[in-house]
C-alpha cells in the first residue's frame, strides 16, 4: 500500500519548498539515530522523512506526484501511460529508502545546521541508504518455465535488463535481479530489480508439480494393434510405445521427461475415430462378433 509524503512530513499539500525543508528540518532533530539511539520506531520514521523530503523537494517529482503520475514511492500509476524520458522518476535517481541524486537541498547541509560543523559529515553519513527496489513483470512461455531461459524485460525506468530464469521456475515466482534497482541516498547502495513471472498456458502441456501432463490422440488402429508415435516432451519429441489394446484413459509414463531431474511426463491416451462418415468401419463394426460388448459405465 501507497503512502503519503506529506502526512510524513506532517505539512499539507500546497506547503512551499520553504516549508517542506523547514518541516524535515525538525522531524530530523527529533528522529535522528544520534538523538534517539536505538529507536527502531524513530529510525524507520527518519528513513520514511527523509525519502517524503527526497519526493518534494524535487519539483519536477512533486509535480509528478501531486498530478498522479507516481506514487510516493515513484513507481508509475497504473492509470498513467509511462513513456519514460528525463522526467521519469527512477531515472532521476529516486528512492523511497530516500533519495532523488539530484535534490533541490543538500542532506549534508541540513545536518550540518542541525549538529553543527564539526561531525556532521559522519551525522550525514546516516542518510546513506539503499537504494528501493524496482518491480517489474515478464510472461514467459511454458517451455521456458520448464528448460530455463535468458530473456529481457523492461523496468519502470525505461532500462531494458537481461534476465536468466532458472528451469523449473513456476507462476508467480519473483526473480532478484542484485543492485539493478534505484540508487541508494548519500552513496549508499542502490536496491534490486524484481521480476515476477507469469507463465503462458500451454496448447497442451499441464504442469503439476514436477510432472508434466498431456493428451495424446491416437487412431483406432495403433489403439488395437499397437504403434510407435511420436510424443512431444517439454525438450523434444521422443518414440513413445502404444502397447496392443490401449484404450482412452490409459496413462503412459515417459520418465525424466518432466520438469529438472525428479519430473516425469505423463501421457494420457485418447483414441479418436475419424472425422468424415466411414462406409466401411461401420460395415465392419455391423459385422463384429463382439459388437454387443458395452464398456463399464457409472
């Protein structure tokens, strides 16, 4: 859930730069880790006033998100079509850890007038924080999700980044993408990009699991006398074995041929009849000794 930099920093929406640097100035006082030392409740709310002063205190990033166009942690509004450019809030180094890299004020100056001088170079080093995280989402192929695969997204920043997906990744899993997220405040360390995958439905591959699951149709014929047919497996087509009499339902098991080393591919037979009228099967079947056998039913 979103936050509010200005009910962060206590001041309301039409406050001036004045104010909003004069708000921070005293929320710093109070909440700085060399006053309140050991207050994990005053340092997260220092570490939120300072990423709300990083925000508005940028005019071009105050205009964005007082217009809608960003969130306070500068991820674009699903509302707003981003088109990246120099306006764009993460490639003008923003962080909601805290920080635009190039701010209207300098944290280093507001610390020196609120310690003094001397030591507020190591006071100042306190806003040295890492950098926020981007999110970004890929869909990727089912045969990718299985064998694994290098592709590229697309982050909020505009930059395209490569991405290496393990096999055997599954739906929903998010990929951490090290220091490719926004960059850290005061030099600390930027954030990491987060990649979270959806996976296209296969035509006909289910997965479960490990195992992979399919239906595969077959004639009359290779269901009565038996065949070899080619099956397709998430890594290539293999000769798959229809013993004599194989009815639909049947399950044939192709091992290792699922997903990693433990995954199996299970093939599920379904004998199909023709499509076009056929003279002669329904000659035969009038002709069948056997043609009173009914299947068991429930």
């Amino acid at each position: 859930m979103s936050w509010d930099p200005y009910t962060a920093l206590g001041i309301a929406r039409s406050a001036s730069q004045d104010e909003i640097r004069s708000a921070y100035r005293k929320l710093a006082k109070e909440l700085h880790p060399d006053v309140r030392p050991n207050d994990r409740v005053a340092e997260e709310r220092f570490k939120r006033a300072t990423a709300a002063f990083n925000l508005l205190s940028d005019p071009k990033l105050k205009g964005r998100f007082d217009r809608g166009e960003i969130d306070a942690e500068g991820n674009e509004r699903a509302t707003y079509s981003y088109r990246g450019g120099p306006g764009a809030a993460h490639a003008r180094g923003y962080s909601s850890s805290g920080g635009a890299a190039d701010s209207a004020f300098d944290l280093g100056d507001i610390f020196s007038d609120l310690f003094g001088s001397t030591g507020a170079g190591a006071r100042a080093n306190f806003a040295k924080m890492r950098g926020r995280d981007i999110r970004a989402s890929m869909e990727i192929d089912f045969i990718d999700a299985v064998n694994g695969a290098r592709r590229r997204v697309q982050v909020s920043d505009g930059r395209t980044l490569d991405v290496v997906i393990p096999a055997g990744v599954t739906e929903g899993q998010t990929l951490r993408l090290k220091s490719q997220g926004a960059p850290g405040v005061q030099g600390g360390p930027p954030g990491d990009a987060l990649v979270d995958l959806r996976i296209k439905p296969h035509p006909f591959f289910r997965r479960e699991g490990d195992d992979v699951h399919m239906d595969l149709q077959i004639s009359i014929v290779e269901a009565i006398e038996g065949a070899k047919v080619q099956a397709p497996t998430a890594s290539g087509p293999v000769t798959l074995t229809i013993p004599e009499g194989a009815n639909s339902g049947k399950v044939l098991r192709l091992k290792g041929k699922g997903v990693g080393e433990r995954g199996d591919q299970f093939v599920k037979l379904m004998v199909m009849l023709p499509d076009a009228h056929d003279e002669d099967l329904k000659k035969f079947v009038k002709k069948w000794p056997r043609r009173d056998y009914t299947p068991p039913r429930p």
